[in-house]
C-alpha cells in the first residue's frame, strides 16, 4: 500500500455497508411473513442488534482512547423504526413509520422519535430512550407534558414511550401505564448481554406492536 488512503478503504467500505446492507435485511426480514406476537423473535433480532452496535462503538472507544462511547440513541430509533415496519408489512396492517417526522405541517411543532401512520392520518408516536438515569425525575412530565401536545393536533393518536434498558434507574415502578404505554426491553447493559435469552428481556417488542395495533386491549 502506497498511500494513507489506500491503507483506509476496507473502513471505508465498512462505514458504508449499513446503507448498502440495509435494503438487503428489509427484503430477507420481510420474506419470513408475519411476525408471531406471542413470541420473541423480533426482540432478539433487536437486541442482538443492538448489542452489535454497541460492541462496535466499543472498539473504536477503545481503540481512539475515547472518554465516551458515541451514544446509541439514533441507532436504538433506527433499528425500531425497521423493524416495526417489518412487522406492520408482514402483518398486513396497512401502516407505515417515519422517524422525527412534524405531527403538522408548522415549524416547531412535536417531532416525536418515531410516528405511525395510516394514509395521512397519525396513529400513535413512540418515543426512544436508550435509558432514564439521566432524567429519573423528570421523565414522566416530559412524557406528559409532549402528550398533552400530540392530544392537541391528533386527539385519537397515542404516546408510547419505549426505554432500552433498565440499567442505570430505578424503573417505572407501579405505573399502572406499563405494558400499555411503558416499555422497557433489556434488564441490564447491552454489553453486559453474553447471548440473548428470554429472561433478559422486560418487555417483548412483540408487545409493544400489539399495543399499538390493539390499543382497546392494552
């Protein structure tokens, strides 16, 4: 090798294959049909995908002598966003998702993490924590408080919140919202997670989507 450049490329054809892969994992995951809600095959996938990038951002902490890892929050939002569709598309459900889409056409209005939508119309927003031990005594006003303003523009439309892991705070306690509008997925640190097992797990994503597809039975 010649030059700096040259010794870069397989980083950079690394950098650049989530993009070009990502198309790819939709049609394979879409090609399994629909998702068993009873079961817990799309939290494994997430989780372990999850736990990918974590290890990854990880290595490079370790590697550039990093402080801090880069945050996984953008990540967590994206593999949610996936796989959500991924479950409306095989369940027929006739839905689609955006992420940090505006809830009204107007600057400054709710962008929520993510928005599910039928034709035009809003049917839930999800928002994404990776975890609350930043905000452990905030975050159910915030929540509230972002309700009350998806309730103004669309009074049908429901707020979900869905939280990483459970690790680094005390949890939602004995809100009588969890399991209907309070989530949380993993137990502990994702790279504290050797291999995904069942147990591991608080809340399936499973239940999370059937929730949002049922809302009079959660």
């Amino acid at each position: 090798m010649s030059t700096f450049a040259q010794a870069d490329s397989q980083y950079r054809a690394a950098v650049l294959a989530p993009g070009r892969e990502l198309e790819a994992a939709f049609e394979a995951a879409r090609a399994l049909g629909a998702p068993k809600l009873d079961g817990d095959e799309l939290t494994e996938a997430v989780l372990l995908r999850l736990q990918a990038c974590v290890q990854c951002q990880a290595a490079i902490k370790s590697s550039l002598n990093k402080v801090y890892a880069a945050p996984a929050a953008d990540f967590f939002v994206e593999t949610i966003v996936f796989y959500l569709q991924v479950a409306f598309d095989g369940l027929g459900a006739g839905l689609h998702v955006a992420s940090e889409r505006n809830i009204e056409k107007r600057s400054g209005s709710l962008r929520p993490d993510i928005t599910i939508w039928k034709d035009t119309q809003l049917i839930a927003a999800v928002e994404c924590k990776t975890q609350l031990g930043w905000n452990r005594d905030g975050w159910t006003q915030d929540f509230e408080e972002r309700e009350a303003k998806l309730e103004k523009v669309w009074p049908k439309a429901r707020l979900l919140l869905l939280v990483m892991t459970a690790s680094n705070w005390s949890g939602f306690g004995e809100d009588s919202r969890v399991g209907r509008k309070f989530f949380v997925l993993l137990r502990d640190r994702l790279l504290d997670m050797r291999s995904y097992h069942s147990n591991l797990v608080v809340h399936r994503l499973e239940e999370l989507i059937a929730s949002l597809l049922h809302p009079a039975e959660a």
